[in-house]
C-alpha cells in the first residue's frame, strides 16, 4: 500500500509496510515548518486511521471516526493546530497502469466533462488543463489557478514536460512518456478518448521506450573477472581484553552529634537567658537598679535567647552543605578514574 500526501504546495508520498502491525507515523511539514504527525494502526490485518482530539479525518463530506485504508480511499485531514488542509490518496501496489497512444495528437485536455481525459470528481474543474504539443515540446497549463497539478511532488501552474515525468490530480496519476502516457484509473471514475496502447510498434518513430523482452532479463552482463570490488579488511580474530574496574569510592558517613550536646547546650542557654531577663525586668520594677543596666541585661537576654534558636540551625545547614561538597568531589574523582580506564581502552 502506498499513501500520497498533499497540500497547497508540495505532494509525499510514503510507501506502508507490507507487514502489518502495531502502528506506522507520517512526520507532514507544515509550510509553517510545523511538525505533525499522522498515525495508522494495525487492526485484524489492516491499516486504520482515526480521528482524535489533534487530527479530524473526512471524506469530504462526513467526519469519519475511524476506517480502514484501501486502494482508492481518499481523506482530507485537519490539524487542531493549523488551518491548512491536506488530502491523502491510497493506492495498492504495484499500481495498474493503461497504455494510451499520443500519436497524431497536438493537444490533451483533462477535466469533469467533454474532454480528452475526463475524471468525475468534484475536485476537478470541468476544463482542468490542457496539455500542448509546441515545436515538438509538451507543455503543461492549469486553467484554474485553484485547482491543484502537482508533477514530481512539486506543485505547477505551468511546465514544458519532459520523458518521465509524474502528474498528479486529486489521485489521477499520468507518467509522461512522450509518445505515449502511462495512466491509473482509480475507482474506475476516469474516462478516456485516447487509443490503449496493445502493441508499441503502433507508437512509430515517436516512440522512446520498448519493453524489455524475456530474453534480455537472463543476460549476463560481466563475468566473474570483469567485476571489480574491494577486499573488506576485516580481523581473522576479535582479542578480548580484561579491565578491571574499581568499585566506587563509599560515601563518607557522618555521624549525628549526641541530642544531649547540641540541645543541651541549647536549652541550658535559653534557661539562664530567661533567667536573666525576669531579673532585669524585677529589678527595674523595684527600682533597684538603674534604668541603662536593666536595658543592658534584657538586650543581652535577647541576644542570647536568638542565638539559642538559630545557632542549631546554622550548624544543621553547615553540616548539609558540606556533606554535599563531599559528594560532588567523591562523585568527580570516580568520574575521571573511569575516563582514565576509556582512555586506556581506546588507546590499545
């Protein structure tokens, strides 16, 4: 299976695994260099694709929630994302192509009606194009500057042909041959005026091809001693080679003070803190004392008293900070032993 992708400016074209299973991603390129992707998945056997909350898949007139692909199927597809459409084409392979003469022709038109080619769909202008024989040289015109003609993936208004070239209308597919023009007919929705090629003598001096016979598919071009390559260097024997590799250097276990020493001392100087404050505070009440001694003793109270608080946390901070920069050292010194030993390696 082979699906074509299409949009304002280009055409891909993507060929589907012929094992079918678990799921396959189409990466499309926006114009806007966007990147979305398009899933199918395998059911019972065959590709599916499904709409979802980033992709909305329709047949151009219904919103479709899921369907199998199969040869003819045709899908327009919207991004949440962005607001250019595209259209995808499914083709089963290898593709079956007609044979139709050019021969005693000077024009080719393609459209809905009256023409040379005609393809019933919608999606086609009634007098589409028109291909022009002009001093021996085809060319290419797209009468409605809407209607997208896409050859070799790229998208034309106007173009002289050239032998092999691939036109490409809304899933019509035309290779140029220029005596003659190699054409699918998908769903049987395309009509021709043009004589089927049967036999390529009937093509005359026009034509540039013929078919490759039978006979020529078993010559042998060269012989053994006429072919020429080069003798791969490759080792008889693979030498293994023993490194032995340290383990990590142990992470430095710091032993937590005793609780009795770090808020011991703590709570022994909050206590004689307070102890000292009460006094001031009794004195100054009593008016034993002067005013300027029992500021002097509240501030050292409060002094004290925050110091109580914030030196156990100052400590705990320190003691985090250094157990980290430890680590980071411990960490380097290892990382540097095992380059060392790379270096040894590659060296030998």
């Amino acid at each position: 299976m082979k699906v074509y992708i299409t949009d304002n400016d280009k055409m891909e074209n993507y060929s589907l695994p012929k094992k079918v299973e678990d799921s396959y991603l189409i990466n499309y390129l926006s114009k806007d260099k966007k990147e979305e992707t398009i899933v199918l998945t395998s059911e019972n056997g065959e590709w599916t694709i499904s709409s979802n909350y980033d992709i909305s898949i329709s047949n151009g007139i219904t919103l479709i929630s899921k369907d199998i692909i199969k040869d003819g199927n045709s899908y327009q597809i919207r991004f949440s994302d962005l607001k250019e459409c595209i259209k995808m084409y499914c083709f089963q392979t290898p593709v079956k192509y007609f044979n139709l003469s050019l021969v005693n022709k000077s024009i080719i038109t393609i459209g809905r009606i009256n023409t040379d080619i005609q393809y019933d769909i919608v999606e086609i202008d009634e007098y589409h194009l028109t291909i022009t024989k002009v001093d021996n040289r085809w060319i290419l015109q797209n009468n409605n500057q809407s209607c997208m003609t896409f050859i070799n993936g790229k998208r034309y208004h106007q173009k002289v042909l050239n032998l092999g070239d691939v036109i490409f209308i809304n899933g019509l597919k035309i290779i140029w041959m220029n005596s003659y023009i190699k054409m699918n007919n998908l769903n049987n929705l395309i009509r021709t005026t043009l004589d089927e090629v049967k036999d390529f003598d009937m093509l005359g001096s026009e034509n540039k091809y013929t078919p490759v016979k039978d006979t020529e598919k078993d010559i042998i071009l060269y012989d053994e001693n006429q072919i020429f390559f080069h003798t791969p260097r490759l080792k008889k024997t693979i030498q293994e080679k023993v490194l032995k590799i340290a383990t990590p250097p142990a992470k430095k276990e710091y032993d937590e003070p005793p609780a009795i020493l770090t808020l011991g001392a703590t709570v022994m100087m909050g206590i004689s803190s307070s102890i000292t404050g009460v006094i001031a505070i009794f004195s100054l009440t009593n008016q034993e004392g002067s005013l300027a001694t029992a500021i002097t003793e509240i501030i050292i109270c409060l002094t004290m008293l925050i110091g109580s608080v914030l030196f156990p946390i100052l400590l705990n901070k320190y003691n985090k900070k250094k157990i980290e920069k430890d680590e980071q050292k411990r960490q380097k010194r290892y990382t540097k032993y095992l380059n060392d030993k790379k270096m040894k390696l590659a060296g030998n």
